[in-house]
C-alpha cells in the first residue's frame, strides 16, 4: 500500500457541470470525537465497521499507536486523546467545522476542472478526521483524510503555542483544506522521482492545483516559472507536465 502524508507545502503559498460527480466529505470525524471523549462504544463500533480503512490509517499511519488489530489498540486509542490538549483541540474542531458543505462544494468543482485536465483521474473518497497537529493530508487505498486539526486559523493559540512560523499559520486556515486536498492528491500520483520533494515538482503540482481551483491559491516565483513555460510550450498536456521530473 502506497501512503502519501502531507504537513505543509514549504512555498508561499465555476459552477458544477451537469455530469459531474458530486463530492461530499465523510465525517468520520463525528463518530471518532465522540468515542475519543466519552468512550461510546458504539460510536468504536461505527469506526470500526463503517469506516475500517479511514481508522487503520489513522491508527497506524498518523498516529503510529500500532497496528489496528493489536489486543489492546482501542484503549491505546482511547487513552491517547486523554491528554487534555487534545481534548481541547477536538472540541474546537467540533464548534469550527459544524459544517464541510462548503468544502464539498469546492472539491467537487476542483475535481471537475482536473478531470478535463487529467480525463483518466478518478477522485478518492475524503473524509474528515482529527489526529494530533502531526500531518494535514494522508492519500492512500483510494481514500483522502483531512486532518481538521491543522486548519483552525493562523491565529489558533496552540499553533502558536508549539511553534509553527508565520508562513506556516497562514495555511492552517479553512482557505487551504480544499487546495490541499488537490495537491496531495496529485503528489501520490506523480511523485518526485528522488527520495525528497524538489521545487520545482511542487511547483508543477502547485500550479496544477491552481488551475483546478480556478484560483491563484499559490503564488511564488516557481509557479510563475512554470506559467511561463506552458506558455512557450502549448502543446504540453498537464500530464506531460506532472511527469517532467521523472523523466529528468
């Protein structure tokens, strides 16, 4: 299984078609929170069952407590979040994002516009989860999760509190959860073809995101490099584009 987790971009960072597949984020977030703060059995249950690859990426892969199917995995789980931290950082990402409707809409779209880009691209399904300010995205097995805890606002005390700089805190806002999703997205289909992620790749990817979300989300001069070249060169298709690195 190929993982691609996402924690910030290091750069600065139309309406629905008729035959469009609308996109609606799943709110695993809902039955997690409240296992995680009351111990509902239930509500594990509903993890467990309704969303068995969302919770054995959230166990293993973000939170790294161990593998899913270890004897005492949901009270490692449960015990986890008793730090009062993240008490506090669910309940805040409980009152901040009472609705993703918005969200929904603009990954639809975004999807929308990258598929007359990429016709071949099929979205994953995304959910929404609550982990613990370690990773913002995490792509793999066709699903996409978005860690709400990374998008409180680029004034949230505990950002500033564990030290995230400025140019990080301004992405760690609503604004950014969509494009996010996108470039993420894009980064476990075309990877760098090194072990690290160069510039000029994400560069390509982020003007790729850009153009999906119809929006100049980011702005840098490798993006305006990048807008130059497909400019001297019209004939290059995105996907030509997304694959310059590895075949350097």
């Amino acid at each position: 299984m190929s993982i691609c987790i996402g924690c910030q971009w290091h750069l600065r960072p139309a309406d629905v078609e008729a035959d469009s597949t609308a996109i609606t984020v799943e709110r695993y977030d809902r039955p997690e929170v409240l296992f995680l703060t009351t111990g509902d059995f239930a509500a594990l249950q509903q993890l467990k069952t309704g969303y068995p690859t969302q919770t054995r990426m959230l166990i293993e892969d973000v939170l790294n407590l161990g593998r899913v199917d270890d004897a005492d995995i949901n009270t490692r789980f449960l015990l986890f979040f008793q730090d009062s931290t993240l008490q506090a950082l669910m309940a805040d990402v409980e009152r901040e994002f009472v609705s993703l409707d918005d969200v929904s809409r603009q990954l639809t779209e975004a999807f929308d516009r990258l598929r007359t880009m990429l016709p071949d691209v099929e979205a994953p399904v995304i959910y929404s989860q609550v982990g613990s300010l370690d990773q913002s995205i995490i792509v793999g097995d066709g699903q996409l999760g978005i860690s709400l805890d990374k998008y409180l606002g680029s004034d949230y005390p505990l950002y500033l509190k564990y030290g995230y700089s400025e140019q990080q805190r301004q992405m760690m806002t609503r604004r950014y959860i969509a494009p996010d999703c996108v470039g993420f997205f894009l980064l476990s289909l075309y990877p760098p073809s090194g072990d690290t992620l160069n510039m000029n790749h994400m560069a390509r990817i982020q003007y790729v995101v850009n153009r999906a979300m119809n929006d100049r989300v980011f702005t840098h001069e490798g993006i305006a490099y990048v807008e130059n070249f497909m400019k001297q060169h019209k004939n290059m298709t995105v996907e030509q584009l997304l694959r310059l690195d590895s075949e350097q």
